[in-house]
C-alpha cells in the first residue's frame, strides 16, 4: 500500500460524496447537499491552497481516508491567529493499521494554532487521548419550555420514551418551564448593526476565548447559509448592542408511513449581551419571538461562564440541574432518545486557558461552532 495525501481540489466532491455514502453515513448531508458541502469547506480567504479544505487519503487514486477542515479566526482574549475544527474523521477499515489517520490529522494540525474537533464519534478518542489533547466530555446546556407548552413537552417525551410514566413525564416538563413571558419596551431589531466590529466585538473579544464572532463571521455563518434560515434579535444599551441568533425546527417523529410533524422548537444559537441587564432584555425579546412561532421551547449550548451565569438567573436552567434532564431529546430530525451530550476534543498552545463548565470559563463556544448545526 503506497498511501498518498493531499488536500481536496474542486473536482474531487464526487469521490468525497461516494465515500461519505459508504463508510460515513448513508445520504449523509454533505452527500445529498452539495451546496452545504461547498459552503462548509469553501472558503477561501482562510485557506492557503486551492480547491477545498479537506484532506484526503489515496491509494492508486482511490480514496481511503477522509478530514475536513473547517477554518476559522481564532480569538483569545483579543490576540487573533487561524483555527480549524475538524470534521468527519474517517479511515477505511482496511487501512486503519498503520499512521494513515495520524497522518490525515498533520495536515490541519501543522498549519493551525487550534484544531478543535467537535462532536467526536468514542471511537476517534484513543488517538487524541495519546496526542494529548484537551478532551470534554460535555458541553453544556440550557432548556426551557414556554408556558401553557407543558402538556406538549409531556407528549414529547412520551413519544421519546414510551415506557415513561405520565409521572415521570410531567416532572421533566414542569421542572423546565417558565411561569410567564416577560414584557420589555426597549426598542429592537432583526438585523446586525453596522457598529458591531468597532462598538461590541472589540468589547466582546478581549473577555473570550473562541471564533471570532465579528460581522464577516456571523454573514458568513447565519445570513448566507444555504440551508437554514437563522433569525436575528438585537437590543441596544448606549452604544453597544446585544444579539441573539437562533432558528426554529420543526419536531418530526419517524414512522412506518414516513416522517410525521410532532412540534417545533427554538434553537438558540448565539448569545451576546452587553451586560447583565441587556441579556434580561434579550430574552424576554427571544422568549416574545418563540411565542409567536408557536414553539415549545428553545435550547442552547456554550461553555461560557459568565452568560451561562446570567441565564441561569433570568430562568433558562442547564439540563444537569434535574437527573432526567439529560434525558431531554436534541436530535428532532428525526425525534430520537439520544440526549444532548456532546464530546469534544481541542488542541491548543498550553497557554491558553482551559475550557470547561466553570462560571469563569472564556470560551464562549456553542452549537453552531464546526458542522454541528446543520441538516442531518
């Protein structure tokens, strides 16, 4: 076996498509969506050679093995440099004896000051774990249900898991609701202010640890994804500005006779306050919104400490709060009874600070980081 590796040109998405069929996932997205796969891997003001930032594999011109690179500005604490999170890791059986999947992994890793891998198939661990890399084991998250949406959160669950008692059901549902909908006069928007770069990012950037989340990067993930259509909410406080970014989902659950609509969902994806009371302001705004979509509730992921602190406290619980609650469904396409958790594995320059579910952790990092939120 002579192995070769290289990075994908642009006529390489069909072999990438047949592999992703056979050995990834069976019409994975990236196969039946060739326009996501070119949105995810195709942006080439971050990617210093041609064609796609994926890695590739070969043998004789066939392909073997697989990584997708997906770069990104990487910010700590207000000094900048390039990261890439990676995704789909794949060696095909046969050659998976041997530094082909070490190999894959040098190919991001040597040109990057972070590689975060988000979302780790278990299997994938053994080798990180003998890089030493930084592993997490979950990432937190937030749930609610809206009021007068209980009975239908003790529907959901009951259909999730049908050996539930009603009991059970009605705890899980009644532990994450809200009371009310809070009411706020402060004017808001449904698009990014031109002031974000210079009046809150540089605000923002200094106190966190992740992707840059700056005008270029929220276009480019929300306002031009292919696929999904992300809402914006804004709420000013002087001459910052507070942002919420989220989208709705539709709940179907897979039957004999094909996919059937069960509910819908918030799934909030962005949360960048001012302050304190600006993220009070921002969730009575998004709480009005899901309202009005006629949702039953939202989730959110992140590690970051400080506005995790202020959702707890505003009345957005973390699912670790009830010993069902990691229980709580977060796969809707179609409705499954694995929970939310979500392992991850970063390797980074030791100096930069450590990420976890502390109250003072700086990295603000959340779902719609990497490829995790897109289509199924």
């Amino acid at each position: 076996m002579t192995v070769e590796f290289r990075y994908a040109g642009r006529g390489d998405y069909p072999g990438i498509s047949r592999f992703l069929d056979t050995y990834w996932a069976k019409d994975h997205a990236y196969v039946r969506l060739p326009q996501l796969f070119e949105w995810t891997f195709g942006r080439e003001h971050l990617w210093q050679h041609d064609g796609y930032s994926f890695a590739l594999a070969a043998d004789k011109g066939e392909i073997v093995g697989i990584l997708g690179g997906i770069p990104y500005v990487f910010n700590c604490l207000g000094s900048t440099s390039l990261g890439v999170w990676t995704v789909n890791y794949m060696v095909r059986p046969d050659y998976r004896r041997g530094a082909t999947a070490l190999r894959l992994l040098d190919m991001f890793r040597r040109s990057f000051s972070a590689t975060v891998s988000f979302g780790n198939n278990t299997e994938i661990v053994p080798l990180y774990r003998a890089l030493r890399a930084r592993l997490l084991m979950d990432m937190p998250r937030h749930f609610t249900v809206l009021p007068n949406a209980v009975g239908r959160m003790v529907n959901l669950l009951q259909l999730t898991y049908p050996d539930w008692s009603s009991q059970r059901a009605e705890e899980l549902a009644h532990a994450f609701s809200r009371i009310d909908v809070p009411q706020t006069s402060v004017p808001s928007s449904n698009t990014l202010p031109a002031t974000w770069d210079t009046h809150d990012w540089s605000c923002l950037a200094p106190r966190m640890i992740g992707a840059v989340r700056d005008l270029n990067y929220l276009t480019w993930r929300y306002s031009a994804h292919p696929c999904f259509q992300y809402r914006f909410l804004t709420a000013p406080e002087g001459d910052r500005t507070g942002l919420v970014v989220w989208r709705l989902e539709t709940i179907r659950r897979d039957t004999p006779q094909g996919l059937v609509e069960v509910d819908r969902i918030g799934r909030l994806v962005e949360f960048l306050p001012a302050s304190r009371d600006n993220a009070e302001v921002l969730l009575s705004l998004f709480w009005r919104a899901l309202t009005e979509a006629d949702a039953i509730g939202a989730d959110y992921y992140n590690y970051h400490g400080e506005s995790r602190m202020w959702l707890l406290d505003l009345g957005f619980p973390a699912t670790n709060s009830h010993p069902d609650g990691q229980a709580i469904p977060s796969r809707f396409q179609p409705l499954e009874s694995k929970g939310g958790r979500i392992l991850s594995t970063i390797f980074v320059p030791a100096s930069v600070p450590l990420c976890s579910d502390d109250p003072q952790c700086n990295w603000y990092w959340s779902k719609s980081d990497s490829d995790q939120d897109r289509p199924n």
